[in-house]
C-alpha cells in the first residue's frame, strides 16, 4: 500500500498517455494503455529490451552453471508427490537449462522465491511461492501443502474456496526450476 501510494505522487502531474510504463526495483515492469492488447504489446518490448540489456552484458551469464545430470527417478517422485496432493495425474516440467541451473543454484535463492508473487494474478495462478525442493523429496512438497492451506486459512474470510495445495512451479537448488500442471498449455 505505502509503495502504491508512492507510485500515486510520482506520477500525479504524469500524462500517462506519454509513458510506456514504470519499472519498479523489486516488483517488476506495469505497462498501461487504454486497451489491454497495447498495454500487453508494450509489457513484451520492455521486458524483450531488459533481456537484451541484460543478455548483452554478460548477466545472464553470470547465472548460468552446467546442464546437470538428469536423476529421473528423483523427478519421478517430484510428479508422483504433486499428483497426489493435486488428486489428479499432473504433469511436471523439469527446466534444466543452464539459466535454471544457476538461478536454482544461487546461494540465496530459497529467501528470493519467497519474497511474495509480483501481481494477486500471480497469487492465484501459482500460490504465493514456490516449493523448494530438498533432499526429502516427499516431505518437501507435503510441506508446501500443508503450508499453502495454513495461508489460505489465514487470509480467507470464509467466503472464497481453496485451490488444490499442490505447487504450480518450484525450484530444485542445483537442478533447475520445476513446472506443474494438468496439461502442457
């Protein structure tokens, strides 16, 4: 709300209309026009120009580690779990690009993927956070699970329903980001 408010006296005297969009440091690039298509094309070219920025100096380099090798029975696991709590067959994605690998390698990435979804969209469609998961495979997700229902029982007002407490993406430290879901698209 503070940082809401703080956007809000930024941009008072602003004629939107001469903007493309704000970046903000930790929360991400808003884009606005009077239609959501052309707001939506404006979100694709600044975030194309950052990855450019960003790819043209190495950055993304500096994240990116060997493809590891891929322990299927492991990740067998990692799909049965999730199906289980999502109680129904459920796909899951393993990303082991070097990209991956480095971002779920990052010695703070556990506190990063925490830090909270960028929109209430995100809330919705991928929980607040991701599961990380550990050597304990099973435990892990079970954790997330019970985790994701304390949260929704604390911030219900009884009136909305729960989705299904497995996870929509996760970080395997080490291994690559996880996808989750009931179809490929």
């Amino acid at each position: 709300f503070k940082l809401a408010k703080a956007v809000l006296n930024a941009i008072r005297s602003v004629a939107l209309k001469n903007i493309d969009g704000l970046i903000l440091m930790n929360h991400g690039v808003l884009t606005f026009d009077d239609e959501a298509k052309a707001s939506y094309e404006k979100m694709i070219r600044i975030t194309s120009q950052a990855e450019t920025f960003l790819r043209v100096r190495g950055a993304l380099d500096a994240v990116a580690k060997d493809t590891p090798v891929e322990n299927l029975v492991d990740l067998s696991a990692v799909r049965r779990k999730v199906s289980e709590i999502n109680g129904t067959a459920t796909l899951t994605c393993l990303d082991s690009s070097p990209e991956a690998c480095g971002f779920s390698g990052l010695k703070d990435v556990q506190s990063i993927v925490i830090r909270g979804p960028i929109t209430p969209d995100h809330a919705i469609r991928i929980k607040p956070a991701p599961v990380i998961i550990n050597k304990e495979i099973e435990t892990s997700l079970s954790d997330f699970a019970s985790a994701y229902q304390t949260y929704f029982g604390r911030h219900t007002d009884g009136s909305q329903s729960m989705l299904d407490p497995a996870p929509a993406w996760g970080v395997w430290p080490g291994v690559g980001t996880l996808s989750f879901g009931r179809s490929l698209e």
